[in-house]
C-alpha cells in the first residue's frame, strides 16, 4: 500500500488516489470471524461497501469466506447477486417496498421483514407460489427505527399464520449505542430482545453491529453483521477494537504561493494571514467528500508535518498552510495525505464533526481507485 505515492503517480487528470486495500479487508473480516466464532459473521455491504466499492469489495469478502451478505435495498441485492457465487445469502435490510416482493423471490433474496405488514406481503407471495420464502424478522428493541412494534411481537406470536408460508431464519433487531461499553441502553435492548426470543424459541438470533461484537458474547447471537469494522473505522471505544486501516487518500497540490500578513484566503475571507505564510492550494474538495465543515478546521500531512486547512473548502479545491515545510517542498504536482499513516480515518471525521461511516460514504468519484492486496 501506497507504493502510488511514494511514486507521486496518480494517472493523469485524477486530483487523486484513493488505495483501498483489500488485503486489510479480508484481514478484518477473519479477525472479526475468529472473535465470533462458534457465530457466523455476516458483512454489511450496503451503500456500494460504505462507498469503497461493492464490485471489488463483495468477492474479496467471499474469497475471505463470508457467505452471508447485508444491503440497504433490493437494487443493491441485484447487483450483489451478479458478483457473487449462488451459494451467498443476501439480506436486505429495509425489507421490500409493497411490489417488489416477486422481484425478490426470483432473486432469492432475503428480506428483512420489520413489520406485520412486510411479513403479510412476503407470505401473501409464498402462499400464491405454494412455496416457502425465507425472511428475517427485525424486531424493535428500544432504537425506534425498523422492526416490529412490542404490540406487533405479540400478535404475531399469538397467530402465527400471519406468517405462514414464510420461513424465518433469524430474529434480528439492531443496537442503537453499542460502540459505547459502558452505555445502559445496551444491556435493555438485550433484554427486551431476550423476552421476544422466548415467544420465538426455534429462532436463532441476529443482533450484533461492529460496535456490538465488542460487547461480548452475550451479543453476539448466531450471526453478527459488522460493516465499519471491515472498513477500518473504530468500531467502539473498547479497548481492544482496534481494526486495520483499509483506506487511505492522498490529494495533488494544484498552486503554492507566499502571501504576507494579512491576506484572506477562500471564499467568505473567513481566513486572515497573521504572519507572513505558505499556501497550497489542493485538488479536491467537498464535491469530493473533503466536507465543507473540514474549513478552518481540519489538516493535511505531509511527512508526519500537520498542514492545517486554512479558509473555506471550496468545491474543488481547498487551501492548507505549508508554512512548517521547507521552501519548495511542495509544488505543482506533489501528493498530500488526507487519510493514511498520519491522520487516520477517525480523526479526519472528529475534525469534520462526523463520524467514519459519513466520511467514508462522502468520498468522491473524481478520484482515481487503486485497489492492492
Ligand atoms: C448499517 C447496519 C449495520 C452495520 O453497522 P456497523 O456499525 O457499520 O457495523 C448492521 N445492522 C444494521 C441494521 C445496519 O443498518
């Protein structure tokens, strides 16, 4: 990883390189699995894999052995299942919108049922091809989101023919704070679950995110489904939850230049030299993910040196201060880390008063992908 960099290569008319490295990937994916193990663990796939690129990352996944795959929506489903082998489940975790339930069976796709409502679509559909149709069944446990009210739980399970014809496979609900050890809602939600599992005893469970797994092995059901783990963002504040980095980005210089002391840089002027400085100008922006909110706020390293962002990001561009750096160290051309050995994802998102996953899902298109293992 970042032998482009080292090169200053990036091919001609990229702003830059983002390397995502697939090796860490897989890494993380066996670690996790080793950790959950006797539980099979799942890889939350949604948004194009967190926005790494679900074409590279769903086979590189499989090859590391996961066979147990969650989107968002049935439309990434359909193109899950043309990457991978038919021997993967995919799981959908919104569940099916009312007609796309005949779409889905033809897939062999697997819903996510979180309400009476989905469940009665999805068994409506098995009954009418005299078939079984496979489902998870989320229930609420205290987050508010997806999954069936307490008030639902019972009718259901005062009836099961509401179901009928649909094969449950996993009761499933989602934590609303489990990166956080030392939250109460954590041990609540696993209570809440606990009781709804007592009316649904032949249902294994399906309950831990990545920041869940390091709560233990009472969360960890029978099928866990981490996501940012895999990607290299911190999982929880739990001592141990240390992932490999997956990503890192490096952006061009695209102009230096000297300014005296009070100068004002970028859009707003919201920036006032103090002192004589150095300025570079960067190829990238927040039309590239390097949000808005990084203004006056966030850095760029190069060599270890913080460079700080100086003014607005624009669009396309922002400005950081060079002035740590010898003359010329920089020029048109030369490659700044964004992401990588010196800033890692964690605190380039603190910076932008985000999160990872934000991060992560925002970084642009305009940059060139170098996939390595
Ligand atoms: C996105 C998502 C996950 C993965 O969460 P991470 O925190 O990225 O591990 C798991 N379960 C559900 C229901 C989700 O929406």
């Amino acid at each position: 990883m970042g032998e482009v960099v080292r090169l200053g290569y990036a091919p001609s008319g990229c702003s830059g390189v983002l390397t995502i490295d697939l090796g860490a990937l897989q890494r993380n994916y066996r670690a996790l699995a080793d950790r959950l193990r006797p539980a099979a663990t799942a890889a939350v796939v949604k948004a194009d894999a967190y926005g790494l690129g679900v074409d590279q990352v769903g086979p590189a996944l499989q090859t590391a052995g996961c066979r147990d795959f969650f989107v968002a929506q049935l439309s990434e489903a359909v193109s899950l299942r043309r990457l991978l082998t038919h021997e993967v489940r995919i799981y959908v975790l919104n569940g099916l919108q009312p007609g796309e339930e005949a779409a889905a069976a033809d897939l062999a796709v697997v819903p996510v049922l979180n309400s009476l409502e989905q469940l009665s679509l999805w068994s409506a559909l098995a009954k009418q091809r005299d078939a079984r149709l496979p489902a998870l069944l989320q229930v609420d446990t205290g987050m508010s989101r997806l999954g069936l009210s307490r008030q639902e739980v019972d009718a259901l399970a005062a009836d099961r023919s509401l179901g009928e014809g649909v094969d449950l496979r996993f009761l499933m609900s989602h934590l609303a704070c489990g990166d956080e050890q030392a939250h109460g809602q954590n041990a609540e939600q696993l209570a809440v679950l606990h009781q709804v599992a007592a009316l649904f005893p032949d249902l294994p469970l399906c309950f831990a995110n990545s920041g869940g797994i390091f709560l233990g092995h009472g969360f960890h059901g029978s099928l866990a489904r981490p996501g940012i783990a895999l990607y290299g963002g911190t999982p929880s504040d739990a001592p141990d939850a240390g992932m490999q980095p997956v990503v890192r980005l490096d952006v061009r210089v695209v102009q230096t230049r000297s300014v005296p002391a009070g100068t004002r840089v970028g859009y707003g002027a919201t920036y006032v030299a103090s002192a004589e400085m150095r300025l570079a100008t960067l190829a990238a922006g927040y039309a590239d993910g390097l949000l808005r909110s990084l203004s006056n706020a966030g850095a760029a390293y190069y060599e270890g040196v913080r460079l700080p962002i100086v003014g607005r990001v624009s669009m396309d561009s922002l400005t950081i201060d060079i002035s740590a750096l010898p003359a010329s160290t920089l020029r048109l051309g030369s490659m700044v880390e964004i992401i990588g050995p010196h800033q890692s994802l964690e605190m380039i998102a603190a910076d932008a008063g985000t999160i990872s996953y934000e991060i992560l899902t925002s970084l642009g298109r305009r940059f060139h992908r170098h996939y390595v293992v």
